[in-house]
C-alpha cells in the first residue's frame, strides 16, 4: 500500500500558494498592475460621469424645484428652441400636445394609433419621468449641457409636465414625490415586452422575438449601401469630417465641407484672421452656425459680411444673444462663454485686430 497523504500536502500547498497569488494580484491597484499606463479615478470623477437616473428613480439627487421656478428657467434658457409652451420652432419637434385627461388616466396616449393626428409629440412618447429629468440634466440646454442646477432640473421637469396637464401650476416636484408623479405620465403604459426583442426572459417568458428575417440566397437585388447621414445643409456642421479621421484603417471621413478647405475661403471679414475653430467648438457655435451654410442660425460668413467693422455689436450679440435680425429663431444668451473666448470670437467675425 501506499500513502496519499504526502501528494496531497504538497496539492495543498500548491492551491493555498495560488490561490495567495490571485489575491494578491487583485488587491493591486491599476497603478500596479499597468505602471505608467494612466491612474486610478477619483471618487469624485466617477461621481462627475455617473449621473444617469434609472426609471426606478435609483441616482436622482435629492432636491426640488416649482412649476413656477421652472417657468422662469424655460423662459431663459429653452424657450428659444422649444417655445414659450412647448410648441418648439421649425427646426424643433415639439414638446407638448397630443394628450388627454383621459390619456392620464388609462397611461396610455390613445392618439399615437390615430394615423390621422399630425405628429408625435414628446409627452405622447415618453413613458418614465425619469427620461425627461435625465435628459434635461445631461443634455440641455443645448448650447451649454449640464449647465443647470439640480433644482432648475426639476423645475424645468415639472414645467413641462405641468405644460402637459400632469400636474397643476402650483405644484413641486422633487425627489419624495417624484415616484406619484410617474402614476400620472399620460404614456407611462405604452411600453411593452410582448415581442420578446429585450435580450433574454426577464420581462417575458417567450425570449424569441416575434421577427423572422431570412438571408437572400440567388437573384438578389444590387447590395445596398446604408450609411447614417446629416442633412446637406447641417453636414458640416462640426467641420470636414475628411480631415478629422485618420489616414489609414477602414474608416475615412467623406468631404462635408464641399470643397471649402480645399478652396480656403474666408469665412470671415477679416481673411487674415485664424479661424477660432476651438473656441467655436468648446461653446457649441458650430451646433448652429455654418461656416458657408445657415443651419439654425446664420453661416458665419454673413454675418460676417453684415458686421465687418462692427466689433462692439458684435461682442454684444455674441454675449447676450438676440432676435428678429435672421428670422424667427432667436438666439440664446451665452452665459458660459467667458468674455475673454467672447472677443477673440468677434474679432474673428468683425475682421478687427486683436
């Protein structure tokens, strides 16, 4: 006969020292691990990025704010683009419209199956609060995103569901009672899981979706070439994007600039000014303005031509924003563009000297 007892203390011995091993690597830091190879992030950076709000309302801050706070921060800061009501301009959809006490009542919006109603407004789509006060925190307004405060959050939010007959003119909204509003979203039961097109069986039993699609196999019609797009007018919105994809690799931006690089024309009254382009794309001027191009606002070049010389109006206008001069559309004040980005910017447009 023979003894295991040996093997398996030298087996023993061999798991612990692994298993020490692993837990030693786990317990290093990043730093350790990858030396040289960036750093840990701080709670406080992780707090700044981990902002989302779950429709169980898991990551909404504590706070409030009134239909009648919201009033006056929509007036300032949304109206340009949505309305004073929520109607919204010609480049906007509009916001409110559509639904009924009854729709509040059922949670569901009865006239998203009317094919004869003429559009779909936001408060007929949306099914969670927590969608509108995560997008208004995130995104708006949008030439200056995450710029408003917790409670301008919420009161911007509860404007707009007052706009949309959810609650009364003299109501608060805050994170207590936020959840009870839910119960009153015109669509809050339009969301379904009955075609199984979530991933997996959590909200239905049947994980098959009901779509069946089948490859062509002979006689196929021309391959299709399905790219995303921007409207003509907007395509260069955000510059060339030719000149901002690398050279090698699968990727390679189209021209959307229509030659203009190439041509290098001035945009400006001044031809020997640099274009601004970091300071155009840090405060958003380019999410309106074209170079050559209206998109919601005139294309710098004609406001160039308008104002060549006109530094002080300029500067003014660029800061303080205003309307009736290039059409319906107004323009918002720029409260985050500090006065130093601001003159470089009219000077650039006026053709003055620095």
């Amino acid at each position: 006969m023979f003894s295991l007892r040996k093997p398996l203390a030298v087996l023993a011995l061999a798991v612990m020292s692994t298993a020490a091993m692993t837990s030693a690597a786990q317990t290093k830091t990043p730093d350790q691990r990858f030396p040289g190879v960036g750093r840990n992030a701080t709670t406080q950076e992780v707090q700044a990025w981990d902002i989302d709000v779950r429709p169980d309302f898991k990551g909404l801050p504590a706070g409030s704010g009134s239909v009648q706070k919201g009033m006056d921060v929509w007036e300032a800061k949304c109206a340009s683009c949505h309305g004073v009501f929520g109607e919204s301009n010609e480049v906007f959809s509009p916001l409110v419209g559509g639904t009924t006490a009854d729709d509040i009542k059922t949670g569901h919006a009865a006239r998203l199956k009317d094919p004869a109603f003429p559009g779909r407004t936001t408060m007929m789509k949306v099914a969670t609060v927590s969608t509108l006060w995560d997008y208004i925190n995130r995104a708006m307004p949008w030439n200056a995103p995450k710029s408003l405060s917790t409670e301008e959050v919420y009161a911007v939010t509860a404007y707009l569901l007052n706009l949309g007959g959810v609650v009364p003119e003299n109501f608060t909204l805050s994170d207590k009672n936020i959840a009870e509003v839910q119960q009153k979203l015109p669509n809050r039961n339009g969301m379904t899981a009955q075609h199984a097109l979530w991933p997996g069986n959590e909200f239905s039993k049947n994980a098959k979706p009901d779509v069946q699609a089948a490859a062509c196999m002979s006689n196929c019609g021309p391959v299709p070439k399905v790219r995303s797009a921007l409207p003509e007018h907007a395509s260069n919105n955000h510059g060339n994007l030719a000149q901002q994809n690398r050279s090698v690799g699968a990727q390679h931006g189209i021209e959307t600039d229509g030659g203009a690089s190439k041509a290098a024309k001035p945009a400006a009254a001044n031809p020997k000014a640099a274009v601004p382009t970091a300071l155009l794309e840090k405060n958003a001027c380019i999410a309106c303005h074209g170079m050559e191009q209206k998109i919601v606002g005139p294309a710098f070049s004609d406001i160039a031509k308008k104002y060549g010389g006109q530094l002080d109006y300029v500067l003014g206008k660029v800061k303080a924003g205003g309307s009736g001069v290039w059409g319906s559309i107004p323009m918002p004040a720029q409260p985050q563009l500090s006065d130093a980005d601001a003159k470089v910017i009219a000077q650039w447009l006026a053709g003055s000297k620095p």
